[in-house]
C-alpha cells in the first residue's frame, strides 16, 4: 500500500510537469515582438508655377529688377511652393491686351502698372496725381490707409487681384525729338505719346495731339515720326533709350507733372483662387518685404540718372514747375474726381486727412 501511494505521487508530480511543458495554466512564455512597419512616406509639397506678364523690357533699374525681386521673394516666403516666372513686354500677351487676359484667366499674373489700369478702376491713379503724394510717403499712404484692399474691390469684378506693388519711378519726364517742353503752352498741336487716364484728358485739354500706346512702343513711333515726343517717368526714358531717338529732355525734377506710379503685381483671379491661404499669406508677405528693398533701389537709381541719360545723349533741362502747377495742378484734380467717382472723391479726401495728420 505504501508502495502504491508513492507511485501514485511520483506520477502526479510527472503529470504536472508535462502540462507546464505544454502550455497548461502554468505561466506563458511571452510573446514575440511585433515586426516594425514603416510609416508611409509624405506625399510632397505642391508646386505652383506661374507665368507673369511684364509691360517693360528688361532693364537693370527698379521697373525690371524689383519684379525679378519679388519673384524670388515669393519662393523663399512660400517654402519653394509658388515660383513666378517673368516675361518681357509682349512676349507672352500684348501689353494692351494684359487686362483683359488677366479677367479671363489667359494669363497667370502681370506685373502692370496703375495707369494702365484706369479702365476697370479710374481711382487707381491716385498716385499719379501732381502734389498728392511723394516717393517717401506712397507706401505708408497706401497701407494706412487701406487702398490697395479699396481697389482690389473692383479689380477682383473683373477677374484680377493685386498681391502688391512697387513704385519704380515718379510721372516727371518729357522727351521730344526737336526741342524742349518748358511750359503747357509748348505741348500744344505736338503729337505726343503720353499715359492715359485723367492724364490723357488733361493732355487734351491743353491742346496736345495725343497718342495714348504702352510705353514699350514708344521708341519705334517716336523713331518712325508717327509721335514727336513722349512723357513717362525717367528711369523709363531711360531705360526705353529715348535718348537715341528724342534727345531733349524736360525733367520736372522739382514737381509740376505727376506724382510716383505704382507696378502692381497682379494675380489672375483663377490663379490666385488655385493658392491655399498659407501660401497666398506668403505672397503678400514678399510683397511687404519688398517694400523697403523697392524703395531703396529707387532712391539709388534716381540719383545717377541724370547723369546717365546725360552721358548717352539726353539734353536735360529742368521746367520752372511754377507754370505746370497752376495750369495742370487744378485741372487733374478736377478731371480725376470726374472721372473717378466716389471712389476717387474717397481717396483724395483720405489722403489729404492722411497728410494733415501725420503733418507729413
């Protein structure tokens, strides 16, 4: 009996060692690790290319320069997700015809200027108009004041929208292949190209033939004597080589004529609508950062033309600005007010307050 009941404990024992063995209840061994997966990889950024129409030709002042500027400035603020391309006068669209391929989503983006968008919006040249403002107080004007968002409210009816701008140059210049412009009086029955908008009427008015073409068409009407001379801003004549075809120069360096002008950085609304709002937010931050870079290439580019249209053939007087303030002076007023509305009744009242204010 002892016998059997040892036997019987040894076989227990035996027992419970084969069901550990084989998984019993006895304490699992622990599982294997999970094989890693790697995570998938991110899909890459989307680029957005662009091709900007240009009015000038290229050039090494601001008109030209500033637009390649902002371009690389708009692929740094982006990430390298936007990048603009631009093109010379003419070469992806007729400068005449920017506007209305803009509207129609033709074209991506142009770099215009405000006088050659009067058409669809006549306040826009305020800038433009003699006294209103100078070189040093445009930018701060505009953005304290609101008025590139006032403008963009028509511009983007008809399909565009300004991202930014820059001011090149100041409306200061007359060229003429015969003689100087001295006074209002030697415009009258010369065949002129000169800019459009109110300008145009106030040309009218005080008897020029005018001729109203993009200024990168001037040189061959002036060279062929279908127009005597031309107005424009200076770094234009200049860098359009007027001299070469209309040596004498009246330069309003002490005002007279107009004020600075603007190259608006516009955008076709089907391409400015494609961008999300972080890189559209990174456009208007290049055109910001652009502002002081723009107005210092201006000032440094001002200050030698004279003696470089001087040393290439320009006969350079300066206008007693005296006559040219009191005939033209009041005259643009009137006409840009008429031709502007109430739009352009807001900007003029805005802008003098502006100046009373700041007593700038």
């Amino acid at each position: 009996m002892k016998g059997l009941m040892v036997w019987v404990s040894v076989l227990a024992v035996a027992i419970l060692l084969a069901v550990t063995a084989c998984g019993g209840e006895a304490t699992p061994a622990p599982a294997p690790a999970p094989t890693a997966t790697a995570a998938p990889a991110a899909a890459p950024a989307k680029t957005y290319e662009f091709q900007f129409a240009h009015f000038a030709t290229p050039e090494d002042g601001p008109r030209w320069q500033m637009a390649l500027r902002w371009s690389e400035l708009v692929e740094e603020e982006t990430g390298g997700q936007v990048k603009i391309e631009v093109f010379p006068a003419n070469q992806l669209v007729k400068v005449s015809e920017t506007v209305t391929a803009l509207g129609q989503g033709a074209l991506d983006g142009a770099f215009h200027p405000d006088a050659y968008l009067v058409g669809i919006e006549p306040a826009s040249e305020w800038g433009l108009m003699p006294g209103l403002t100078s070189p040093q107080d445009y930018y701060d004007i505009y953005y304290d004041l609101g008025l590139l968002d006032l403008l963009n409210s028509t511009y983007m009816e008809n399909g565009i929208y300004s991202s930014g701008f820059y001011s090149p140059g100041s409306v200061d210049i007359v060229v003429h292949s015969k003689k100087h412009v001295m006074t209002p009086d030697d415009l009258k029955g010369k065949k002129m190209r000169m800019w459009g908008g109110t300008w145009a009427q106030v040309f009218k008015e005080i008897g020029t033939g005018l001729v109203t073409m993009p200024s990168a068409e001037a040189y061959i009407a002036m060279q062929r004597g279908t127009v005597e001379g031309a107005g424009s801003a200076m770094a234009a004549a200049y860098g359009l080589k007027w001299m070469e075809v209309a040596p004498y120069w009246s330069y309003f360096a002490e005002g007279g004529l107009g004020g600075p002008y603007s190259v608006h950085a516009l955008f076709s609304q089907r391409a400015w609508g494609s961008l999300s709002s972080n890189l559209q937010q990174g456009v208007l931050s290049a055109s910001h950062k652009l502002i002081p870079l723009a107005a210092k290439a201006r000032a440094d580019w001002d200050a030698g033309l004279v003696d470089l249209a001087t040393s290439e053939g320009a006969d350079i007087k300066v206008p007693d600005p005296k006559p040219w303030v009191e005939q033209v002076g009041p005259l643009a007023k009137r006409l840009y007010l008429e031709r502007g509305g109430d739009m352009a009744g807001k900007i003029w009242a805005d802008v003098e307050a502006w100046h009373q204010k700041t007593g700038r």
